[in-house]
C-alpha cells in the first residue's frame, strides 16, 4: 500500500544566493568583520583574531563526514581575502574561494539550516499524520468487516430457523399423512377381515341348518306318531281341565282387574303428587337461575339446537343463493382451514394464526352478517375436525388449540353460540350435558345426532375416541386463563356445572361415554379445581369415586356401565382422581 505524506503546515523558509556587498558599519558576518577579512600578523590590534587551533562542533547536516575528514577541513589558519575596491566581477577561483570560507564558517559556528530543519520536521509530522490516518482506517475497516460478519451470522441464523420450521412443519404433514394412512389400511384390512368371517359363518350356518332340518323332519314324524296315538287319550281330559281353567281365569281376571283399578288410582294420586312438586321445584329453580344468570341444561340444548337450525335454514341457504357470496365464502374456507392444521406448541406459531384467522374475519371494511356468520361456522367445524384427529392421537394437541380459540371467542362477536351450536352437532346431548329424549316419531338419524352418533363412526371405540379429542379441548378452553371475561359456557364456572350435570343424571352416567368424559375432566383440570373450590371439589370427588366403586353394592348403578369400556374407565378414573387429591 502507497502512503502519501501530506505537506506540513508550518512556513517554508525561502533560501536563495545572497549578493555580497561590503558592510560599511562593520557588522559581524558568521562572527567575521565584512569590512576586513584579512587576518595578518601584523594588525596593530592588541587581540588576536584568529580562531583557535580547536575542533568546532559538528553540526547535523555533517553526520556523513568521518572525525578525521572533518579535522582536515577544520579551519586553522587565517582566511586571506584581498577586497576588490573597483567592483570587477571575481574570479572562479575567487569565488571558490569565499564558497570555502563560508562553508568552514557554517561548520565552525555550528550552523543549523532552516531549510533542512523544516524539511525534516515536515517529514516527521507527514509521517505522523499518515500513521494517524492509517490507524484510522484500519479500525474503520476492522469495524465495517465486524458488522458485516455478524449482520451475515444474523442472516444465516434466521434462514436457518426459518428452514428448520419449515422442516418441522413437512415432518408433521408427513406425520399426519401416515397416520390417516395408516388408519384408511387398517379400517380396509378390518372391513376385508369382517366380510371374510362373516362368508365363513354364513357357509357354516347353512351346513348347520341343513342337518337340523333333516333332523327336525325325522323329530317331527316320530313326534306327530306319538302325538296322533295320545291325542285320544288325551282329548278328554283336557276338556275337562279347559272347563275348570276357565272358571279360575274369570275369578282370576275380576281380581285382576280390581287390583289393576286400584293401583291405576294410586299411581294416578302419586304422579299428580310428584308433577305438582316437580314444577314448584321447577318454578323455584327458575327463579334462582334468573336471578344469578345461569340457564338450565334444557335451555342450553335449545338454545344450541336454534342456532344449529338457523344455520342451516337462514345463512347457508342464503350463502347458495348469491353467487359471490358463496365464491368468496369457499376463498376464505379454504384459508381458514390450513392455518387451523399448522398450529403448534410454539407461542410465537399460536399468536401469527390467531392474528391471521382475526385478519381473515375481521376485515376492514367488515363482511356481511350472513358471510361472517358463515365463517364462524367454518371455523367452528374446522378446529372440532382438528380436535377429533389431532387430540385423539396426543392429547397435548389441545393445548395450543384451546389457546387459540380463547383468543377468537374473545375478539370475535358471537364465535361462542356458533362454536356451541356445532359442539352440539358434532357430539349430541354431550355438550351441555343433557338426557334429552327423542320424539316418538323420530328417525334413527335423528336419534343418532342427539346422541353425538356420526355416520363415520363405525364402532363405539372411535365415537369414543372422537367425543374424547372434542371435549379435551372444550375442557381446555374453560382451563385456559386469560385476562379478559369469556363467554359463561366457556368460563371455569362451567367446568364445575358441567361435571355436576353429568354426575346427577343416571341415564347418562352410567355410559361408557360418561365414564371417558370424566377421566379427561380431571385429567385437564382436576388439580386446578381442588384449588379453586377445594372442599367443595374433594366431595365431587368422593361422590365420583363412590359411583366407580364396584363393592358398593349389588343393586348400585355403577358410572360407566357394566360392559368391559365402563370397567376399563373406572379404573383410569381412579387413577385420575388419586392424582388429584394428592
């Protein structure tokens, strides 16, 4: 690297060739007279002008010259210098001769050329400055490459993260794809398993029937031999026993039909009895619940089987009806349900799809009541289908799932009764819960929806395992804390009437599906009950643990249910409620 020194600012001594003229006040040149620079013997001075024999002190510019050579042009003898009184231009030796002179002057007086000195100073703040500059611009350059190599670490760093979620988002499809893969084969090998047996079976049973048939036609006539040879014998006294018999059946049925009326009164006093203390009982409970707020477990089913019903004869009907609707309703559904399938646990993934999903139905300027009502519902079903395939499989799924819909119920008006009305689709009278009793003249489709039966369950395993993954979040959402009020069916206060419910209905308890809805109760949020209602939640818990003990008693309805699904689920419950209490 070339380095250019700058000129220095100090002045520039100017030096040029002086000419010499005599100095008629006598001033001393370089410590000699001007007017006389003959040195002779025979000046009439007293003092001695010559310079002593000595060695003068070397000056700078004269570091090259060795001491000896110096010795030798030191001046020891007197200069003799004849002036030229005509002004007649000197000689070349003349002048050569006073050049002499004066550079033994300058060497003998210790003469310093300013000049020189200026040069060399200027030099020496050239450099200075130069070096100065040059540290600089190191440290520059030193601090531009560090800044630019960690901006570059930076970057690499967010390209990694951003290819490491990208890579963790791909293993999960993949993941979710082999597991319904997987799933579709198995339900594929069952079906083939199931129609082979039942070739096999329908085989054998032909053979059997053959041969019993064969054997009942053998049975038969050896049977009508005997009957045809005590048919006669038998005539007779079975006239006679007909005759009697129907003298015990009249008194018979007058005593019958005495007791019946009887009872038919007494039960008659009873139910009246019962129906008048049921409805003040009624009456005083509606009152109670009007004055606090709350609403009874029929209310809700109503309510959430109104709303189900106006979805399905106001908004999506209308949503048909107008074209551009149902085009723009089909863009945003299907934006909707791929943000619902990419949540995971991570905080930062949760806040960027709540924010989208509110974006998508909150935008400005707003949609129409019928399309956003629309898109509740979309939403609604998309993250109960989220819920019924990811949390069936991993229970923590929930979580990030709930978080997300807590923050939607919250900011989004009316998400909850539409989010109520499809639970009460997706799982029946499980979402409140609710013994209703289907009408007498319902289909089995119908009887099916109130009891949360779809159609794509082919055994009561995955029902399930469906309400299971459904109500894990439901449970979740009321665990979840957040600042700001959510709806009542959606508060902590609700967890508690809602094991409450299910606990005082024997209809409904002693399922199989009871039994698995308590187990996640308590797994979700059993620990965070005992702290909010304490004594209150441990004497839920001994009344759920007396309901699962099968030594209570012979004639006690136990929660579950008899079948091997009910056993199995008291025995987690147990496990559940000790976790709890301890």
């Amino acid at each position: 690297m070339r380095f250019v020194a700058p000129r220095s600012s100090s002045p520039s001594p100017e030096r040029g060739s002086k000419v010499y003229k005599p100095n008629p006040q006598g001033r001393m040149i370089f410590g000699l007279r001007d007017a006389d620079l003959t040195f002779d013997e025979d000046d009439s001075s007293d003092e001695d002008v010559r310079p002593p024999k000595r060695r003068p002190p070397r000056p700078w510019h004269a570091d090259e010259v060795s001491d000896d050579e110096y010795d030798e042009i030191a001046i020891v003898e007197p200069l003799t210098y004849v002036p030229n009184p005509h002004g007649l231009p000197r000689t070349a030796a003349e002048q050569r001769e006073i050049d002499d002179a004066l550079v033994s002057i300058r060497l003998r007086c210790d003469y310093v050329d300013p000049v020189q000195e200026w040069q060399k100073n200027a030099q020496k703040e050239a450099l200075n400055d130069a070096s100065i500059k040059h540290k600089e611009n190191l440290t520059r350059l030193h601090d531009i490459q560090l800044r630019a190599a960690q901006e570059n670490v930076r970057r690499v760093a967010e390209v990694q993260r951003r290819q490491l979620e990208e890579v963790r988002n791909i293993l999960e499809n993949m993941k979710l794809s082999r597991q319904k893969e997987e799933e579709k084969c198995r339900r594929e090998y069952e079906e083939r398993d199931r129609a082979l047996w039942s070739k096999v079976d329908k085989v054998i049973k032909d053979e059997e029937q053959k041969i019993a048939m064969q054997k009942a036609e053998e049975e038969r006539q050896r049977k009508e031999e005997e009957e045809r040879r005590a048919r006669e014998e038998k005539r007779k006294k079975e006239e006679e026993e007909k005759r009697l018999a129907a003298e015990r059946e009249r008194q018979l049925q007058e005593q019958l039909a005495k007791a019946k009326k009887e009872k038919e009164e007494a039960e008659e006093k009873e139910r009246l009895e019962a129906e008048k203390k049921i409805k003040v009982a009624e009456q005083e409970s509606a009152e109670i619940r009007s004055q606090v707020g709350l609403s009874s477990a029929e209310d809700e089913w109503n309510e959430g089987r109104q709303m189900l019903q106006r979805l399905k004869t106001e908004v999506h009907p209308a949503i048909k009806a107008d074209r551009a609707l149902k085009t723009l309703r089909n863009q945003l559904r299907r934006q909707i349900t791929p943000k619902v399938g990419q949540l995971t646990a991570d905080a930062h993934q949760i806040d960027r799809v709540t924010h989208e999903l509110q974006s998508i139905l909150l935008p400005n300027p707003p949609h129409p009541p019928v399309l956003y009502t629309a898109l509740l519902s979309a939403l609604a079903k998309a993250f109960l289908l989220q819920a019924e395939t990811e949390v069936t499989a991993k229970d923590d799924t929930a979580l990030p799932i709930a978080r997300v819909m807590v923050s939607l119920l919250i900011s989004l008006p009316n998400f909850g009764d539409v989010l109520f009305a499809r639970l009460v689709q997706r799982i029946g009278i499980w979402a409140v819960p609710f013994g209703a009793k289907p009408s007498p003249t319902a289909t089995k489709e119908e009887k099916d929806a109130i009891m949360g039966v779809r159609r794509e369950d082919t055994d009561n395993e995955k029902r399930l395992r469906r309400i299971r993954g459904v109500m894990t979040v439901f449970f979740c959402i009321m665990h979840t804390p957040h600042p700001q009020s959510l709806p009542e069916k959606y508060r902590l206060g609700r967890f508690w009437t809602y094991i409450a419910r299910l606990a005082s209905s024997r209809d409904l308890a002693t399922t199989s599906v009871a039994v698995e809805i308590i187990r996640v109760a308590l797994m979700v949020a059993g620990t965070q009950a005992l702290r909010v209602w304490g004594r209150q939640w441990v004497k839920m818990l001994q009344l759920i643990d007396k309901g699962i003990d099968e030594n209570s008693g012979p004639t006690r309805s136990l929660i579950g249910g008899e079948g091997i699904e009910g056993t199995a689920g008291r025995v987690r419950v147990k496990l559940e409620i000790q976790k709890a209490l301890h």
